[in-house]
C-alpha cells in the first residue's frame, strides 16, 4: 500500500489490481473444468474431439503447465510486492498477461496449428520469470534468485515438451511432464519452507515459530533440482535402484520438516491441516516413487498422483484459499464450506492413489467427483472475493 499510487490503483477494475486474482480466479476454474473433460475423453464420451495432441497429451501438459502455472503465476506475482516492496503487476499489464495464459489454454484445446500454439504456449512462464527477475534484481533479493531460477527451469521444460508436441515424441512429452512436475515439487518445497511454519504460528497465535534448517532447505531444493534433470534426461522413466536414493532422501526430508513443524492444534484450523496435508502427500509421493524403482511398487502412475493430486493441488487449494483471503483485506478465518473442499480433495487423492486396484472401474469417477467438487466449492465462495474490491478499502 505504501508503494502504490493509490489514486491510481484504485481507478483499475478489481479483478485487474494484484496477480492473485485473475490466476488464482482463471486456474481454479479451468482445474474445475479439466479433470472432468479427461474422465469424459477417457470413456469416449467426447465423440471425434480431440486437442492438439490428443488426450493423453493435453492431460499431461494442461494440469501441470495450464492450471499449475496459473496458480504460481498468481502466487508469485502478488507476494513478490511484499518481498521486495515494489509495485506488482496490475492493470492492462496483467490483463495481457491473463490473456496470454488463456489463449494458450483454449489454443491447445481446440487444437489451434502447432505454429501458432507453441510460442503462445511458451510464452507465458517466460513472461512470468522475466516480470519476476525483474522485481528482485531491481532491489538485489539474493534469496528469492532460486525461485526465479527454478521459473526458468520449468519454462524450458516445457520448452521441451512442446519439442516433443511438434516431432511426435511422446517418450519425450513424458520426460518433460515429470521434469516439469518435480520443478514443482521443488518450488513447493522451497516456499512451504518459508510459509508453513509461519502460517502455523500466527494461525495458532504461537509467540515462537520453528527456525528452519538451513542445511534441510537447501537440501531439498538440490534434491529436486536433481531429481527434475533425471527425469528431463529419461533416467527416471525405468526402475533404477540408484535413483531410489534421492527420492527415498527427498521423501523422508519433508517428513522430517512436517514433524518439526507438527503442533496437534492444526487440526482445528482448516487453512493449517491442509497444508501439513499437502506436504505429506508429497513426502509419500516421493517415498512410493522410491519403492516402485526398487521394484517393490508395480507402477509409478499411483505415486505420481499422489505428487499431482495430493501433493501440488491439495497445497494449491488450500494457498490460494488462504492468500486470496489475507490480501482482500478479510480475516484468515475461510469459508465453512472450505473444510469440506480440503476434505473433498484429499479424499480425492486416496481414490486416485489408492483405490485403482482395487476398484478400477469406479475410482477415477469417484477421484474426478472430488476433484470438481473441491475447486467448485473454492470457486463458488472464492470468485465474488477475487471479483470485488478489499473489504479495508485499500488498492491490491
């Protein structure tokens, strides 16, 4: 508030004023919309419809590079006003940019010429880490360079993926999908590393928090970095025992953080549960990836999913439910439906993760249901506050 001309700021439509709210508003949306849409194409019940790629390939791109970029995009673009106290994007800007991401979402699902896709689809994180940079070089914030790093790292990835869109090569869309989702693995590591222990000490009204370690920290991140760069050179598709090590490291690292974190009173705060939630699901992710390469997991898909569903949208839901409260200007107590969005997704996740064995024809039906259900509920409670102006009265 203090760097913004506020005269200015407040003459720009609200949707308009900080990044959170178009991306968080436009990816919860489209994650209401995709799961459905692959469940429907699955079953074939979406007749000769196919987007560019076909199915298989839009599902692996569109959840991690459409909907989980979105999601970063608005995250980072809004918290990095507060990090380096500089004004963050607002207005026609962030309008292009909004516009950007959702031409290329509706270009890759209506099959728009690979010509004109693929630099539309490239562009959007290269504009994210390029505003991003921008912001923190401009006040020389050495510690968040990593985030910025780890930006461009998952835009050329998918740089790589879309190579492999436009050759045929779906062994290489499979290599930079799973390089793409251990990227955001990492950056969620590294920034739930920074917010997690803080959200649970002022949600619990707490007078100490958990001083983190330095050394976990940077380990993780070297972790994931290192398990991205596997995955991206095809070394982490076939079971291999050497790589069981990294990933048994990287699970058993965030267990180590969620115990030091833990405080049993988290279970009366729904915006604090679901987070503890989201990093176990990725410490079990990696924990089942470790297992599937010394052969005592039949297949990697399960895992995965837990990475993707339990881990990356379960943390997603319950940021954006959290930050879209705090910079509206409202009290970090979220809307009592949200207890049964958090509950929706998890659930979802055991379905998805769990139950395919077991029950293969109706637990992916059950998972989708959830899914839609989580973020239909955020959006339904959520996009009258992204829509309108801050309760307080203030620009942002």
């Amino acid at each position: 508030m203090q760097v913004l001309d506020r005269r200015k700021a407040l003459q720009i439509p609200p949707i308009w004023r900080l990044g959170f709210r178009p991306f968080f508003l436009g990816g919860s949306l489209f994650a209401l919309l995709a799961i459905p849409l692959w469940i429907a194409a699955l079953n074939g019940l979406l007749g000769n419809w196919q987007p560019a790629g076909g199915w298989l390939a839009w599902h692996r791109h569109e959840l991690l590079f459409g909907f989980g970029a979105a999601i970063i995009a608005g995250f980072l673009l809004t918290a990095v006003q507060n990090w380096t106290g500089q004004p963050g994007l607002s207005g026609k800007p962030l309008a292009a940019l909004a516009g950007l991401w959702l031409a290329a979402r509706l270009g890759w699902l209506f099959n728009l010429p690979l010509p004109l896709l693929l630099p539309l689809e490239a562009a959007f994180l290269f504009a994210v880490a390029a505003l991003m940079g921008q912001q923190v070089w401009r006040v020389r914030q050495k510690n968040n360079y990593p985030i910025v790093g780890v930006l461009l790292l998952l835009a050329s990835v998918n740089c790589l993926l879309l190579f492999g869109l436009a050759t045929g090569d779906d062994s290489l869309q499979r290599q930079a999908a799973y390089a793409g989702i251990w990227l955001v693995g990492a950056l969620m590591g590294l920034i739930g590393g920074r917010v997690i222990p803080f959200f649970t000490q002022r949600g619990l009204r707490r007078v100490q928090g958990v001083k983190p370690w330095v050394w976990l920290d940077k380990s993780l991140l070297a972790c994931g970095l290192l398990l991205a760069v596997l995955f991206a050179t095809g070394q982490g598709l076939q079971p291999s025992l050497w790589l069981a090590l990294p990933l048994a490291a990287f699970g058993i690292g965030h267990l180590l953080r969620l115990a030091r974190w833990y405080d049993r009173g988290i279970w009366q705060v729904d915006l604090l549960w679901s987070l503890h939630l989201a990093i176990a699901w990725l410490a079990i992710a990696a924990i089942g990836l470790a297992l599937w390469h010394l052969g005592l997991l039949s297949s990697p898909s399960p895992a995965l999913h837990a990475l993707t569903v339990g881990a990356m949208a379960g943390l997603i839901l319950a940021m954006i439910a959290r930050v879209s409260l705090g910079h509206t200007g409202r009290d970090l107590v979220a809307p009592k439906a949200m207890a049964w969005a958090f509950a929706l997704l998890n659930l979802g996740s055991v379905a998805r993760v769990f139950l395919p064995s077991v029950w293969p024809l109706y637990s992916l039906w059950l998972a989708a249901a959830c899914w839609a259900g989580a973020f239909g509920l955020f959006a339904w409670h959520y996009a009258p506050m992204l829509l309108s102006a801050r309760t307080d009265g203030h620009p942002g």
